[in-house]
C-alpha cells in the first residue's frame, strides 16, 4: 500500500473514530457513518449549518461539519434542553462539534497539529476558498435521522 493512501486511511480514520465518540458518548445515539471519498476542493459539501477550523503546524488545512438546522436543535436540545434554539444558538452548536472533533484529533498527532478557533456560518460563504493542493475527502453520517458531513481537507 502506498504512503499516500496510508496516510489518507489512518487520516479518514482518527476523524470517524472522534466523530462516532462525539455523538454516542455525548448523546448515547450511535451515528452512522457512510464511505469517505475525495472531493474536488473547489466545490464544497454543505447543509445550512457549518462549524470550521483551520489547522496548521505539521500538517495544514481544514476540517468542518455541516448539518441542517434540526441536527443541531436535537443535539441543543439533549444538552441544555432549549427547545427552539436561535441561529445564534445552531452556529455555537456548529462551532462546538466542529472545536471537539477537531480537538480529539490534535490528541493523536500531537502539538504541532494546531486548531483554530470555530469559523460558524449559515448557507454558502461567498468568499470561502481551499487551497488546490490540500486534498479534501468527505465523511457523510447520520444521526438519529438527520444527515451531516464532516469535510476534511489536509496537505
């Protein structure tokens, strides 16, 4: 196997494995999680909802979640018990799912994997780019229902 699509499996896989504790230890739910693929970087898979992070240090790039408003309610709604969240409330969620998983990653690779703080959004960005270099691959699953993407683009 090549070290490339090694690196891209072991990559694809540290992200699954946060993003299957985020939802089952937090919400006691186990989300499904669909067959990662490559994605052209200059297009972008998004719900109405999206929390980023940028990363830098060893490696550069980016990870995001994106899910429609009701993911986001539910999960609001388990934590705090706010029934009808504001947009205000659904971008936090956003940012904190995004900060999380991120955050578990950066346990694995170590200091000079770098996050930053959340970058939350409604709809499409106008002004948001990625690099061509980076290679983008996306992790849909579902939750309870509802669907979502954790997009990851790292160099």
């Amino acid at each position: 196997m090549d070290t490339k699509r090694e690196d891209f499996e072991t990559t694809c896989n540290l992200f699954i494995q946060a993003l299957e504790n985020y939802f089952k230890h937090l919400t006691d739910v186990t989300s499904e999680i669909g067959v990662p693929f490559i994605k052209e970087s200059e297009t972008l898979s998004l719900k109405n909802f999206t929390g980023l992070i940028g990363i830098s240090g060893n490696r550069k790039g980016f990870v995001y979640i994106s899910a429609d408003k009701s993911m986001y309610a539910d999960l609001i709604n388990i934590f705090i018990g706010i029934e009808e969240p504001t947009t205000e409330d659904i971008l936090d969620m956003a940012g904190e799912i995004s900060n999380v998983i991120a955050g578990s990653v950066r346990a694995n690779y170590g200091n000079n994997f770098n996050i930053s703080v959340p970058i939350v959004f409604e709809g499409m960005p106008k002004q948001l780019k990625f690099p061509a270099e980076v290679a983008v691959f996306v992790i849909p699953m579902k939750w309870k229902g509802h669907e979502a993407f954790l997009v990851v683009g790292l160099e």
